[in-house]
C-alpha cells in the first residue's frame, strides 16, 4: 500500500518530464535524425542553454518563484556586446570585456527588479513578467534611437541607415564560439565544448556551495515564511533583493554564453526568447515553482531541446506539413509553463483548504462546501 | 488647494501625467501640420473598435479574479464566430450577428471550462491567465491550418486549405453596425453612431448587471471572501461567472473590432491583445481589485487616444516613429503600477 503510494506520488511530482520523454521517445524515430546527430545537437545545446537556465535557481530558493525578469539580465549582457563589436575587440578578451562592461548593469536592473517585487510581494511572478515587457520598451528605446546619436557608437555597420539605432542583427563573428573552441575535444565525431562545461562545472559548484552559505540559508528561510524568517532577524526584503541581483547578473553572463555559441544577435528578440525557453527547459526538468536543483536544469534542457529539435520534423513527416510541427513546438513551449504553473498553484490551493479545514476541526475533505 | 490635493489623490499621478500629456498632443497637433478632425475621428473610430474588449475585464476584476490575461481565449470564439460566417457567406448586419451568435455558444463553454480552472488556482490567476492565453492561441495555431474550412476567400490559394492569416471581411461585413446611423461631419470627421450606441449598450447592460443580485453577489465575492461565503454565496460558482462574462465579452469584442477594421487576425494575431485592453482599464483608474464602467471609458478614450496621437504628431515633429516604443512603456507601465500599488493599499 505504502510503495504503492510512493510510486504514485512519484509519478504525479514527475509527471512533466515523464510525458516528454514518452513524446520524445515517440518522435525521435519519426524524425528520421541519426543519433550522432541528436547527441551532437543536445551536447551543443546544453553548453549554450545550461547557464541561463541555472540563474533561475537563486530566486526560487528565496520563495520568489520563477524569475521572469531575467529578461533584464539578457538585455544586459547584449548591451555589453553591442559594446565589444563596436570596438572590435576579438576572441575571449573581448567575451570577458562585454561581461565587466554588463555586470555593472546587471546589478542596476537586478536591484530594480528586486525593490519592484517587493512591491508586489505574492504576485512576484506576473509583475516580474510585466516587468520584463516595460523594460523591454526602455531597451528599445535606448537602442534603437538612444545608440549613436546619445551613446557614441562608431563602427557603421552596427548603425541602421538612417544614423542612429542598432541594426536587427549583429554579426558576433569576432567572439563566435571563443569559448567553446578554447579546448578542443572530439570523440567519435562529436565536437565537445569543454571549456563551456567547465564554467558551467564552476556554476554548479558556485551554487552547492552558496546554500550553504550564511546568505544562502537566510534566502532558503525566507523562501520558507517570510514573517518567521523576519522575526528571526533576517532583513527579509534585502534578502530577496540580493537574490534578485545575483540572478540578474547570472542571466547576463548565461546571455553571453548563449550568443557567443550562436554568433548572431537579434538586437530586439534574442533576450525575449531566453525567458521563454530557459523557464519552459526548468520547468519540464521538473522543477516547481518553489522547488528546483541543478538536476532538474539539466534533465530539462536535454528534454525542452530534444522536444524542439525533433518536433517540427516529426511533424513534417506525420503530417506532410513542417507548419504545424512549427507551431507545435511553440504550444509545447507555453503548455509546459502553464500546465507546470497550474499543478504548483492547485497543489498549494489544496493545501490551503486542507489546513483551514482542520483550523475549523473539521474533515480534510470538507473545504469549501 | 487641499481639493486639489485630494483630486490628485484620488485619480492618481500616471493617469494625471497620461491625460496631459494626450491634452498637450491635441494641442499640439494643428502646430505640426496634423489635422485634429481627422485625429478625433481617429480616436473615435478605435475608441469604439476596442471599448468591449476593455469592458471584457470588469467582471473578472470585481468578483476577485484580477486582471483578465487570458483574454485571447475569448477572441478566439470570436474569431471562430466570424471565420464561419464568413464560410457561410453571410453578409452585411445579419453577417455580424451571425459571428456573434457562432462565437457565444463557444465563448461560454471554454469561459466555463477557464472559469473552473482558475477557481483551482486561486491567489495566481494572473499569471495562469496569461499562460493560458498565450497557450490557446498556439494551440489555436494548428488548428487553423487543420480545421476543415473551405472558402476560397480564407484558405490559401495554391494548398487549398489551412487558413490565411489575414482575412479581409470587406465583401462580407465590414462596418456592419457602424455604418448604422453614422454621419460626416467633414470631409475627415465621421461620426460611427451605431458602433457607439452598440458599446453604450453592453456598458448599460453590464452596468444594470452589477447592480442585480448576481451582480453585487459577484462584488462581495471580489472584495471580501469570507463575507461572501458567511451570507451564503457561492463564491465558486460567482468566479466562474464572472469569467465566462468576461470570456463571452471577449469574443463579442473581437467582432466589433473586426467589422470595423476589416480585418480577421488568425495565428499569433490575438497573442499580445490582452495587454491594451489591461492597460486600457488600468490607465482609466481601476486597480486590480476593482473596475467600473467609468474606468473602462476614461481608459480607453485615454489609452486609445496616445495610440493615435502619438504616431502622427511625435512623427510630424521628430521625423522619427517612436509610437511604438512609447506604447510598450506606458501600457505595460501601467500594468506595473497597478501591481505593485495594490499590495501597498492591502498592508
């Protein structure tokens, strides 16, 4: 009866990921790739997805869920890389330079960010969403009429032709995959970032290390309960702040990972995109919204990217149609967070209404009737 | 001076800041060589394209629900509404009223079934609302290449089938209930009577609504729950009405949007259509407790009136379009606002 149990609720803590790997597994021989090619593909999107999707874990420890304004952290990182290809400096100098340059900001975006949510303590999640919108308004703003005209900006062919603006895309040949070749490795024709995982190796390390910090436990607890943790002396809302921050930045340096990997940047979408997927890969990972581990970041984006490799040409060969394997991929991405939001909010919903129902000393099951 | 004070007070800083800055453009409108008859036309004309899908977000707000992000799941029963009607081939008012009559049926059962789900999720509605929006509508995605319409004024021309994405509904309906009773007044300034009168009359509805049984049953439920539940209301049942209004309101807003822009909008089209009309009713002074009419008005003709001013006259005097940046920052800046106040006023 009790192991019985224990599977069920195995089952039912993992049931994101599970249904991935089910469709996953059904849809890779659809797909008709080879597995060289899956296992290439997967090892080149880890090291490039890895690291954004890490920044999100500090904010769920402190109890403030999934941190969407980590968009603010991206737009940071690709501030400082507009930089480092105005002034041409190549290779992993000029990735270094483009992280001193984004850190400062970062921190400043982080900060805002924290100060907002604190506003809007118990909604941290829709208000650092909308958050991510306005700020994505004042980026535009900046870039698109700020660069060159206000902020000198002298190599032409980053300026749209009108003289001031960034263009849509930024070439970042100079930086294009610094990292990831600065040790090379291949195994049986599968080229191996190791340079990537090893920062990402520190990261983790980074992160077992931070819970075990004084600062780390102070977040945890104020994860926990906010009034406890405050009456035990814990500067509760510094605390959130802090954990803001450091996700903040965090995002910014995963961003600059993500584009030296890539080699472009769309200067108005590509940190839109990052919240998107890395909060999609976290949750099919099957962390919750108040419980996420290094684990779960990697199980979700070999699943999250598995699923967005081989869907729309699964859906090709089903359907004679590579549209809706397309528009699949994107359904699959905004399912995940819903169907992950509504299992989280449901379960605590019922954990509310068991423990009122006992408050009244009443059976469990009679809540609201 | 202390009215002032408290006027201030009462209305509050952004709305003050917005509705000079909206006075300041119309002023400085005939200045930059921009017509003001054909800005207030203009204003006019959107003002009533977009004053249901607003007016969507009253019920919701005020039995407690928040902020209605999950709009789009209404305007797809719109869209579905007026996608078969325009595969019937019905024309001119009977058209429209087809679309509407098409769209409610569905609008209440995915209301009802939304409705149920966020009375699960209770204290995160919002943030569910706006996943649920934005997964229907790429859900809705495929389903408009699959579904079986036939039409050869929407289905792509060289496959012969799966749906454009833009559908024009000029030959079928466009202005239907505008052109009822409109009139010129110039050669720029139009008057479309019967898109008003229609929105005058949902907002009478609505508001005659609010005032029944139900309706203030739906208020208490909204500002004070365990007051609900001790005089006997269902607070469940409530929430659900609410959201199937509001859902059913945004599909009848779909429609008049469309008739009068001419325009069916599918795939990623009703993705992002949630935040004016949220920002519409916030600039307008609801918070995310409360809404009325009132709110729904001032907020649009303000929110409306920025969208329309801004183009031409910031563009007339800068040579830049900036419109849409300057969108993004205020109605998504409203919607923080009214976010992080509301908590202010509850501690």
């Amino acid at each position: 009866m009790n192991n019985t149990n224990k599977l069920r609720m195995f089952l039912i803590r993992n049931a994101v990921p599970i249904v991935f790997l089910v469709v996953s597994a059904i849809a890779i021989p659809i797909s008709r790739f080879s597995l060289d090619y899956l296992i290439q593909e997967m090892l080149i999107r880890l090291s490039r997805n890895s690291f954004l999707v890490l920044s999100l874990l500090v904010p769920i420890m402190a109890g403030m869920g999934l941190n969407f304004g980590m968009v603010l952290g991206a737009m940071a990182g690709q501030l400082g890389l507009i930089f480092i290809s105005d002034w041409n400096i190549v290779g992993l100098n000029g990735m270094v330079l483009a992280a001193i340059i984004a850190t400062p900001l970062a921190i400043f975006f982080g900060w805002i960010c924290g100060v907002v949510l604190n506003k809007a303590r118990g909604r941290e999640m829709v208000t650092s969403y909308i958050l991510g919108f306005f700020m994505n308004g004042v980026y535009q703003l900046a870039v698109l009429y700020g660069f060159g005209s206000i902020v000198p900006i002298t190599n032409s062919k980053l300026v749209l032709s009108r003289g001031y603006g960034i263009r849509n895309t930024i070439n970042l040949d100079n930086i294009r995959r610094c990292l990831d070749d600065l040790i090379p490795l291949e195994i049986f024709g599968i080229q191996i970032p190791v340079a990537t995982f090893i920062v990402i190796g520190f990261f983790c390390l980074f992160i077992v290390w931070f819970r075990k910090t004084k600062l780390g436990q102070d977040m945890r607890a104020t994860g926990q309960d906010m009034p406890v943790a405050d009456s035990a002396g814990i500067p509760v809302l510094r605390t959130r702040v802090i954990s803001i921050v450091i996700s903040t930045v965090l995002a910014c340096y995963g961003q600059i990972i993500f584009l030296q990997n890539v080699g472009t940047m769309n200067t108005y979408n590509s940190h839109e995109q990052a919240g998107v997927f890395a909060i999609a890969s976290l949750l099919v990972g099957g962390a919750s919204v108040s419980r996420a581990s290094i684990l779960n970041v990697f199980i979700g984006v070999i699943l999250f990217h598995l699923m967005f490799v081989v869907s729309p040409m699964a859906g090709k060969y089903l359907t004679g149609d590579a549209q809706i394997g397309e528009f699949f991929r994107v359904f699959v991405s905004y399912g995940i967070i819903s169907l992950a939001l509504v299992l989280h909010a449901w379960r605590r919903h019922a954990d509310r209404e068991i423990a009122r129902a006992q408050f009244r000393g009443q059976n469990a099951d009679g809540g609201t009737k | 001076m202390k009215d002032i004070k408290n006027f201030i007070e009462d209305v509050g800083w952004p709305r003050i800041l917005i509705a000079l800055f909206l006075l300041s453009l119309f002023v400085l409108a005939p200045f930059v060589g921009v017509r003001l008859d054909a800005s207030i036309n203009d204003t006019l004309v959107r003002f009533g394209m977009n004053g249901v899908m607003v007016l969507a977000m009253v019920p919701m707000v005020q039995s407690g629900c928040g902020l209605n992000f999950g709009l789009p799941l209404g305007i797809i029963a719109g869209l579905l509404g007026a996608v078969t009607s325009v595969e019937l081939e019905v024309t001119g008012l009977t058209g429209v009223l087809t679309a509407m009559l098409i769209a409610s049926p569905i609008a209440v059962i995915l209301g009802w079934c939304y409705g149920l789900l966020l009375n699960k999720v209770k204290g995160s509605e919002m943030m569910i609302a706006t996943y649920v929006g934005f997964s229907s509508v790429a859900l809705m995605c495929i389903m408009w290449l699959v579904l079986p319409y036939k039409s050869p004024n929407m289905v792509w021309g060289y496959a012969g089938k799966g749906l454009r994405t833009t559908i024009s509904v000029e030959a079928f309906w466009q202005n239907a209930i505008s052109s009822i009773g409109a009139f010129r007044i110039n050669e720029f300034l139009a008057f479309p009577t019967g898109m008003f009168l229609f929105f005058l009359l949902l907002c009478a509805l609505m508001s005659l609504f609010m005032r029944t049984r139900t309706g203030t049953a739906m208020t208490i439920v909204g500002s004070n729950p365990d007051y609900a539940r001790a005089s006997g209301v269902n607070i469940d049942k409530m929430r659900t009405l609410s959201v199937v209004l509001s859902t059913w309101m945004g599909a009848i807003g779909i429609i008049m949007y469309e008739q009068c822009f001419g325009f069916v909008q599918l795939y990623m089209g009703p993705f992002y259509m949630a935040f004016p009309a949220v920002a519409a009713i916030l600039i307008g002074g609801a918070s995310v407790k409360k809404a009325s009419i009132a709110n729904v008005i001032v907020g649009t003709i303000l929110f409306q009136g920025i969208l329309t001013m801004t183009p031409s006259v910031i563009n007339s005097m800068i040579q830049t379009d900036m419109s849409e940046v300057i969108r993004i920052i205020v109605s998504n800046g409203m919607i923080l606002y009214a976010l992080t106040r509301a908590t202010k006023v509850r501690s």
